[in-house]
C-alpha cells in the first residue's frame, strides 16, 4: 500500500477536496524525526483556498480524520503528522515482499518502451583506463533500473573506430612498430606507439602531415591501411572484452563510428534537402540561432564530415531500427553544449524520437588526485585496478575468514563490486577522486559494507534453520526494526525515483541506509530467541536480505551469501 497516497486521500477528504489529492500528495514530506511521525503534511498550501490561518487549518485536519490506518494523527503548528500503525504496516509490508522476492519494485511505467543507451565507447587501439569506468557502470545501472520500471534498454558500444588517430597509429606503427610485439600484448604496445607519435610530433610537424595522409588512404580503402585498421580493432575489442567480462557488463550492440560511413552523405543530402545546411566561411552548418546555440558545423571547409554528422546517422538510425522512445547518452559533462545542439539538429529534422534525446552527463574521474590523459601517457588501466581490488579483497577474506569457502570467487565479487559501488554512490554529476583502499573497507559507505550486510543476514537465516516464516501474520513493533519497515516500504519510490532522474546512486545510498539500519538492529535485537516473535523477526531479516541483493543487482553488483 503506498500510505503517502492514503494520507492524500483522507486530507483531501477532510477539506472537502477544496485541493486535489494530487496537489497534496506532491507536498507531503517525510520527518526528520520519529517524534515527528512517519508522514507529514504542510498546510500552508491551503491557506490560500480555505482563507485560514495554515496552524487553524492543520488541528482542523487533524481532528476530523479517523482510520484505522494510523496509530495517531496530530496537528504540531502548521503541519499534521501521521504515525503509521507499526504493526499493521510492517505485516503489510514483509508480507509482499517475500511474496514478490527480488519483482518487488518492478513496474510498467515504461510500458515496454525502448529506451538506447548510448554508454562506455572506447576508442580502438587504447586501452580502457579508469576514465572509461563511469560511462560504462553508469549506463550499465540505468539499463538495468530502466527494465525493472517496465523499459526495454538497447545497450549500445558506440566505439571510437574512426578518425584522424587512426593515422597516426599507422604512421607511428609502421615506423616504430613490431609485429610480435603488438602480437604479444597489443594494448601495450599500441597504446606505447601512439603516445611515442604525439611526443615526436611536437618536434616534427612534417608527421602530423603524414598521419593525415595515412587516414586519407584508410578513407580510401586503400589496402594495407583497411588491414591494419581491421587488426587494431579486432585486438582492442578482444582486450575489451576481457575487461567487460570482469565488471559483469555486456551489450546489444557494438556499432561503431566506421559503421556509419556509407550514411553520412544520406545526412548532409536530407540536410539540403530540407533547407537546413548552410554555408558559412566555406564550412556547412545548421543554424540554431532560435535556439539561441551556436551554428552546428555538418561539413568542414574541405568537405570533410565532423562527429555532430556521424551522430546524426546515427540517431537516424537507431530511431528507424528500434523506433525508441528515449535515446540516452551517457557521455562526461564537458559534451552537455554539444549534445543541446545535436538534439536541436535532429529535432529541425523532425527525427520522431528527437524529443526523447536525453544526455546523461556525469563529472570527472581522477585517480589519488591524477588526471587521466592517454596523449601523455597518464593512464591507470581500468583491467589492472579491477585485478589489483580483487588481490586485496582476496587478502581480507582470508586474514577475515579463512575457512570461507569459494574465496576466490567471493574475492572477485567482492573487489570488482568495490570498484563498481565506488563509482555508483555517487551522484554521476560530482567529479570523484577514486581510491582504492577506500572502496574496499568494510565499514563507511562502500561496497561490501553493504555486501557485508547481506551476507549477515543470510548468515542469520542459515542458523535458523527451515521455517516458515513467510508465513503469518508478521507485526513487529519498536523504532530499529519499524526503521527497516519504513525503508522497505519505500523501496519502490526509491526505484521509480532513480528511473526518473537517470541517477544510480540513489539506488547505492538507499542500499547504504538499509544495510546501516540491519546493522543497528542486528546489533542490539536478539534475533534468534524462540518466542512469539521470532518468525516476525525472520521475515524482516529475510526481507531486508532481498532487497540489499537487489539493490546490488540494479548498480550491477554482485551479493555474495558468505563474506
């Protein structure tokens, strides 16, 4: 039952619904303290309609509703505050949740919708430094928080296959390069030969020239340069792989930019067409000036195409194949102008999902305080900071609980979870300094305090055994276990808010509060003692289980049952 609309209701009903439910139920608020209630309602909003004092209003209120629903009802100033009957709400609430187990939250409000979720995009023939984690778990944890509201996401690796770099990785491999090298560990050595080109050039523009030749010829299909390309890229996306595997990431698409070469002119003809390009200082552009953005450049001076008109083709053809109703980009917050307008652009078009076009931005990841940079050789490769959580996950297992078994596997779980949660519980629009010893402590808010909590509570069950506690009537009372009650019931809003806002980590701070809230209860409730209570005790346990697992599952988190 959502008991925010009950409280709507009866207040609408109680003012002789001289304010809709609606209005109110927008404006009801949640206390900051348990002697405040569990819900509570501002009157100011009536003041206007009923010609009253906002306090005259609330005790007014408040003397005329009578349900069973509440324990009390009192008006303290302007607000009335609703105490929720304990009892009956916690049956109510552990009651559906061992009913729905890991479905409760699902709902239809995407109505099977399809929502593209463009997300990690490397570029060839560079390895995938922690600067590409954030895109990548980010737009991971929307698609999945996307499903369970009733969406159906089109993950998409729009890979950087393409462009003037390609040139000079060909340039720098053909005068620098070796094939067993790049046979041996490609990543490497590529990634060696390209920061060893941008170094050079520095002194040695005559190579900058060089490369551009080379990419004209890839353009050309000239070949050797075809070869070369289909090499880098073949390798780069096996080393991918590798990485994606370990984070548990996987994706419907990998269209790259090279898939969209043969579109591009369709672009700049169905621009002409529809009187949209125009020339300005020799280069082609659409004017956005009614939207109060700058020109966006389709062609340069020399004909050549820009990113803005691959992303036209692209959108153009993701809306004919998957007709969705949402495209997401979830691209750094340095691109948010651009993406302004890309969808200006494709809206002049009349592309039919243009309105949908949503850009996901998210802040900057630096690593102990270092900015990444591939071109000058600052890279923290994502692969080896994954290996290097689980080695020291694997260590604290072990010092931790030496006769856990399937360390390794709750190693990886662990320590890839630590690298993931670190991202996550923060909002995706801070920049964040990563450090790994703090992703990986078990107290504080991190991955495997909540994993740790989880773990707990199953722990908890396996003690007691086989019973039906899914069972019965389970009303418990008492602040620690009716806090559980109230962020369990919540849980729902928590998911519906998260699809709404495009924001993983208010699934990752819910799961800190509900895991803190088990700990504290755990820590001073006897859950184990045979009495009345103890099958209440154990839904509530068990309960609190399910959600920490699915709470983990939606940031793309493993929920280990032993720790």
């Amino acid at each position: 039952m959502d008991y925010k609309q009950l409280v709507a209701d009866v207040v609408a009903d109680a003012v002789d619904n001289q304010v809709s439910s609606s209005d109110i139920y927008a404006k009801i608020e949640t206390p900051k303290t348990a002697q405040n209630g569990d819900l509570a309602f501002p009157a100011f909003m009536l003041a206007k309609a009923m010609h009253q004092n906002p306090k005259i209003i609330a005790e007014q209120i408040a003397s005329e509703i009578n349900t069973d629903a509440f324990a009390q009802v009192k008006a303290v100033g302007p607000y009335v505050n609703f105490f929720l009957n304990q009892g009956q709400v916690s049956s109510q609430v552990l009651e559906t949740v061992l009913t729905e187990k890991d479905h409760y939250g699902d709902n239809h409000d995407g109505d099977n919708g399809v929502v593209t979720i463009d997300m990690s995009s490397p570029n060839i023939a560079k390895p995938m430094s922690m600067g590409h984690l954030r895109s990548t778990v980010i737009g991971n944890s929307i698609a999945k928080i996307l499903t369970k509201n009733g969406y159906r996401p089109i993950k998409d690796n729009h890979l950087g296959d393409w462009g003037t770099q390609f040139g000079k990785l060909i340039t720098a491999y053909l005068k620098w390069g070796n094939e067993e090298d790049v046979k041996r560990d490609p990543i490497h050595y590529l990634v060696k030969y390209y920061v060893e080109f941008h170094q050079r050039d520095e002194q040695d523009p005559a190579l900058d020239e060089e490369a551009r030749e080379w990419f004209k010829k890839l353009e050309d299909g000239d070949p050797e340069a075809v070869k070369l390309w289909k090499w880098f890229r073949d390798v780069s996306l096996k080393a991918f792989n590798q990485t994606y595997k370990k984070l548990g990431v996987d994706f419907d698409t990998y269209n790259g930019e090279s898939f969209y070469n043969d579109k591009l002119q369709d672009v700049v003809d169905t621009l002409k067409k529809d009187g949209l390009l125009e020339k300005s200082q020799g280069a082609s552009v659409v004017d956005l000036s009614d939207q109060d953005l700058n020109p966006a450049l389709i062609l340069k001076t020399d004909g050549a195409s820009l990113y803005v008109t691959r992303d036209i083709a692209t959108a153009i053809y993701r809306d004919e194949t998957y007709h969705p109703v949402m495209n997401l980009y979830v691209v750094g917050s340095e691109q948010t102008y651009y993406f302004k307008q890309l969808k200006a652009v494709l809206q002049k078009m009349g592309l039919q999902s243009a309105a949908g076009l949503h850009h996901v931005p998210f802040g900057l990841i630096t690593v102990n305080g270092k900015k990444l940079s591939t071109r000058h050789g600052n890279i923290v490769l994502l692969n080896e900071v994954l290996d290097e959580s689980v080695k020291m996950a694997a260590q604290q297992i072990k010092e931790k609980n030496p006769t856990l078994p399937n360390q390794q596997q709750v190693a990886e779980e662990v320590g890839v979870g630590a690298v993931i949660f670190g991202d996550l519980k923060n909002s995706r629009i801070d920049s964040i300094d990563f450090n790994l010893q703090d992703q990986l402590k078990f107290e504080g808010e991190t991955g495997p305090y909540v994993q740790y909590a989880h773990a707990r509570a199953e722990s908890v069950l396996a003690k007691a055994g086989k019973r039906d506690y899914q069972a019965g009537n389970h009303q418990l009372t008492g602040d620690e276990a009716w806090e559980i009650v109230k962020l369990l019931q919540s849980f729902p809003a928590v998911v519906k808010k998260a699809n709404a806002e495009f924001e993983p980590s208010v699934i990752a701070k819910y799961s800190l509060r509900l895991a803190k809230a088990f700990n504290k209860y755990y820590a001073h409730t006897k859950i184990l003692t045979d009495d009345e209570q103890l099958d209440a005790r154990l839904a509530l346990v068990k309960s609190v289980s399910i959600i920490l697992k699915e709470s983990l599952r939606l940031l793309g988190v493993q929920a280990p049952d032993e720790m």
